[in-house]
C-alpha cells in the first residue's frame, strides 16, 4: 500500500509539474504575442512624440500629384495624378518602405490592384509615410525613401509605380541602414526617371511634406503599416484578410460603385 502511495503522490507531483510548465509556456507566449502588438504601435508612438512642431499638410511644400490628405494618386494609365477616377470606390494605402509586412502586401495584392486600377473598379491613392526610422540606425531610411517617392510623383509622375515597385523589390532589412540616397537615385535611372530628378533626393526637398503626411494618416485613423482605407473606412482583417491572395481583390469587386464622390480620409462615411 505505502508503494502505491507513494506512486499516486510521484504521479501528482507530475501533473502538477506539467501543468505549471504549462502556465509558463502560456504565459511567454501571451508576452510575446503583447509584444509584438507594441512593437507595431512603437513607431507610430516615437513618430508622434518627435513630430509636436510639425506644420500642418496643408503648409507644407506638397508634390504636386498629392491630394490633401497626403495621397498620390494613380489613374488608369498608370500615371501619378492622371485619370484618376471619380466614380470609383476610393482605395488608399499606406505603407512605409521599411516595413516588411508592407512588402508581404505588395507581393500579395500589388497586381491585382493594378488590374483594379487599370479598368476603373477602383481608384487608388498611395501613402509613403514614416514610421520606421528608429529602425534604420540612424539614417532616417523610411523618411529619404518616402522623399524619393514623393520627388518622382511630383516631377516625373509616369515613373512612380514603377519606382515603388523597386523600393520594395530591394527593401532593406529592418535594424540595418537601408539604402543611401545614391542607390535610391540609381534605381530611379534604372526605370526612367531623369537623372536630375533622381539628383534631388539627396536635398530632402519632401521630407517636412512626409513628417507631416504621416501626421495626417495617424489623425485620419492609421495605426501602422500597411493600412488599407476604403471609401474612408479602415479594413478589418478579420473581415477581409487581405494577406491570403485574391481576398483583397474579391472584396473590392464586390462594392457597388459609390453614387457620388468617393470618401477619401477624415471624410465622413458608414460601414
């Protein structure tokens, strides 16, 4: 019997044991999973706090493809600020060139909306903003990338997709300095832009219009990269998981075209 109690107790003590390396297991995992959570809110959160001085969108030096809430449009002929629809349903993006989960959605959706876009179902309005450049050691990346996005659509506007395109194709890695003004100029040469526009990277002459852009976006309700808006109404993954391909595509072909102008963001709008 005293062998038998003996193995009943060895048997608790286990249990017990195992559910206790359970709980722990648990627990690291609702940490890392809080963590994560932070870590996307973390940028936009050191983005506001350094950017109290900064001039309202409306005051700063805007390319001149931009609308007022900081988008650059993009019409059906693939030119920035050109033929942009005014009866379709308005999809605005925001990403930030740093992001890797806004290359994850670029790889994912990036044909599909330029189908979208190319026979009128939608029309799009791009955000390159900055959250990111805590992680660029220093070099402020998403912000000179963001610029250089911003110079090509105000001056060379038929190469803008095509230079997005290339952004993301030779995204750096976070935590590292990213690309230096030179590259960002030599992959704008590689798909047209003239070279003395590519020259203008380096003078930063959109950086304050990108500070404040991303001021506008986190106002307009963006909470990180990349964030889907349509017809001013933020996605829900949960509603439409746009990361698995085709689910954003579907989603958009099943709006009714809006019977006015389509929201864009701060305008009012329903679910």
């Amino acid at each position: 019997m005293a062998q038998k109690n003996e193995r009943a107790a060895e048997a608790r003590a286990k249990a017990q044991a195992q559910v206790k390396a359970g709980e722990r297991r648990t627990t690291v995992i609702v940490i890392a999973v809080a963590l994560v959570v932070i870590a996307g809110f973390a940028g936009l959160v050191y983005f506001i706090v350094n950017s109290a001085k900064v001039p309202p969108l409306a005051e700063s030096h805007t390319p001149a493809t931009a609308d007022a809430s900081g988008g650059i449009g993009v019409g059906t002929g693939g030119v920035a600020g050109q033929g942009v629809p005014t009866d379709a349903n308005r999809v605005d993006l925001y990403v930030d060139f740093m992001c890797p989960i806004c290359g994850q959605f670029e790889e994912t959706n990036s044909a599909d909306l330029d189908a979208l876009r190319e026979d009128g179902t939608i029309a799009i309005y791009y955000h390159p903003i900055s959250i990111l450049d805590r992680a660029s050691n220093g070099t402020d990346y998403s912000t000179r990338s963001a610029n250089a996005a911003a110079t090509v659509a105000d001056a060379s506007p038929e190469h803008f997709l095509a230079f997005t395109e290339q952004l993301f194709a030779n995204q750096p890695e976070e935590n590292t300095p990213g690309l230096d003004d030179s590259t960002l100029a030599t992959l704008a040469v590689g798909v047209g832009v003239p070279q003395d526009v590519a020259n203008r990277f380096a003078s930063g002459e959109f950086t304050k219009w990108v500070t404040a852009a991303t001021q506008q976006a986190s106002i307009d309700g963006m909470a990180g990269t990349p964030t889907v808006m349509v017809n001013g109404v933020i996605l829900d993954q949960q509603q439409v998981p746009y990361f698995q391909p085709g689910a954003l595509k579907a989603y958009l072909e099943s709006l009714t075209p809006p019977t006015g102008t389509p929201n864009g963001p701060g305008a009012d709008s329903e679910e």
